[in-house]
C-alpha cells in the first residue's frame, strides 16, 4: 500500500494525458487535458498517468480545459459526479447534447444520472477545471459514446477499437487483426438512453456551492447519499464540510477516504503527516488511518469528503 505523502496530490502536479479519449482530435474537443488522481479511471489511452494507484471502490480525476473546448457526448453505467475547481462550466445531455443544460460555478457539485449522455463545455474566461468521483474500480468498463462523436473521431483519424483502445492512424496505428470498430449504438439500442428533462436533472442532482456553505455551518451537509441532498447510493458518500464543521479532533477512517477543498486553504493531518491543502489538491486517508482537518487560514473555506460504502457502484439508485 503507498505512504501516506504518496497519497497527496497537489493540483500543480498533476500529468494531463491529452489523448485520453476518443474525440482527441476532433475540432472544439482537441484541447482538453484529462487527469487520473485516484485509480485507473476512464481513459482510454495507455499514455493516461495514473497518480495512486489504491483500488478504493471509486476513482477521482479531473478535466481541464481551454474556455470554448467541450467533452463529447458519452453515457456511464456507474457514477460520475463533478464539482467544479475553477472556471464556469456548461453541462448539457441528451442524444444530441439538447435534452437540458445548465451552468455551474466555482465549487458546484453534479451527479449526473447514469444511462444519459451527457457532455461538459468550459463558457469561462480561462483555463477551467473540473474534478471527477466515478462509480467503481473500474470506471473504464462504462463508457458509451453517442455514435456521432465516434464517427466525427474517424473522420480526424482516431479509431476506437471494441477492446476500448484509441489507435491513431495520424501516428500510422492501425486495428490489430483480432481487433474491430466499437460498434455505433443502433436506434433500436438508442431508445434506451432517455432525454431527461431538466427539472428533473438540475432538481434532484446539482447542490450549489453557497447552500452547502451554509448548510455546513454547525454540521458537515450530506451532500449525495442516502439520506443527502441528491439521494443516490453510488458506493461512495460525498459530504461537505464548512468552518464550524471540521475535524478538528482526529478520528479514524473506518473506510477509504477522499479529501478534496472546494475553496480556501486546509490543514490536513494523517497519522501524524500534517500538510496543507487548496483547491485543486487531493489526500487520500485509508482504513485505520486517524485524519483530522480544518481550515489553516482566515477566510472562506469549504471541503467535499468522499467516504466509500458498501452498495455496489452501478446505475443510479431511485429509492
């Protein structure tokens, strides 16, 4: 298992694979740099680095990009929760990306429903980031492209194959023999991923940053859970800690835990490591580790903690 300075991850050292996906090339998505901090992620590149590498039941990662690139329409079986680092952010879905959209801003948390496509657009002024929790130890096993974002791939030159590997025939690569096209979903298989509307999407799985601010005043605000603002059971719970919310005191992590500021400044203690944490920055805790953590600077400060549970990681829970 890797030590507990293994197990940080500051936001100005992270490695972007900028071939991670299938729409690497394709104009409008060609600029995004895709992060794996926590697991083996989505990528389907074998250039993604992967930072820790600890099957924890989740994976954690981060998207940035230039203002004006988007991340094409594809579907999860398994969670895929975003809250944004910097920048403003359009999320839309549906079939052509026009069922619903909305914008979130700096420290807004969305857990997008499983079974849609979905896409995400930097409409800032700057380079954006947003950082990802993904249902499961294998995310990668998930992912479903809208068949046009494949066929506009193939037509700048990346081909994915049905074992989930980009080859790039700008780089001379070809399909191996025993190897063929993922297949485009057909229309009888499309009736499947359904155009939600946007009051049930924005009602029920965005928690915007100021209520959690105030909603964490005297106790950490159960932001996706059973029992949380956005009801769901994805085999992580995710809470938001503000300043009169904190651990001050160490406790000890029954399971997998994941530390990520939303804003201000943190100091972080593991097993006697102390460090200090911002936006953009990640700390994993694991079993049997005591934490405590608490705001280190004056100011506004805010915290999402990720706890694994044990409900399996699959499609989203209704109730």
């Amino acid at each position: 298992m890797s030590t507990v300075q293994q197990r940080i991850v500051r936001y100005g050292e992270l490695k972007p694979c900028k071939t991670a996906f299938i729409d690497a090339h394709t104009p409008g998505s060609d600029q995004k740099e895709n992060f794996t901090i926590i697991g083996g992620g989505v990528s389907e590149s074998p250039d993604q680095h992967v930072h820790i590498t600890d099957k924890i039941g989740f994976n954690i990662g981060a998207a940035g990009q230039p203002p004006k690139c988007r991340n094409s329409l594809h579907s999860h079986t398994t969670a895929e929760v975003f809250f944004v680092a910097k920048g403003r952010w359009r999320f839309f879905w549906g079939r052509y990306g026009t069922a619903g959209e909305f914008i979130a801003e700096e420290g807004d948390i969305f857990n997008i429903p499983t079974g849609i496509f979905r896409g995400f657009e930097n409409v800032g002024q700057d380079y954006g980031m947003i950082m990802s929790i993904l249902g499961g130890d294998d995310a990668g096993g998930g992912v479903t492209w809208a068949p046009q974002v494949i066929e506009d791939a193939q037509a700048h030159g990346l081909m994915l194959g049905d074992n989930g590997v980009l080859y790039d025939s700008k780089k001379g690569q070809d399909l191996p023999h025993n190897v063929h096209p993922m297949p485009l979903l057909t229309d009888e298989e499309l009736k499947a991923y359904p155009e939600v509307p946007v009051e049930d999407v924005v009602g029920k799985y965005v928690a915007r940053y100021w209520d959690l601010m105030a909603l964490s005043a005297n106790t950490p605000a159960v932001v996706i859970g059973e029992n949380g603002m956005i009801k769901d059971k994805p085999g992580f719970e995710v809470d938001f800690l503000g300043r009169g919310s904190c651990v001050s005191e160490p406790v000890e992590a029954a399971k997998p835990v994941v530390l990520m500021p939303a804003s201000g400044h943190w100091h972080v203690g593991i097993d006697g490591h102390e460090v200090k944490l911002s936006v953009g920055d990640t700390a994993l805790v694991m079993p049997g580790e005591q934490y405590c953590v608490e705001p280190s600077m004056t100011g506004q400060a805010g915290l999402y903690r990720i706890t694994a549970t044990d409900d399996p990681a699959g499609a989203t829970w209704t109730g």
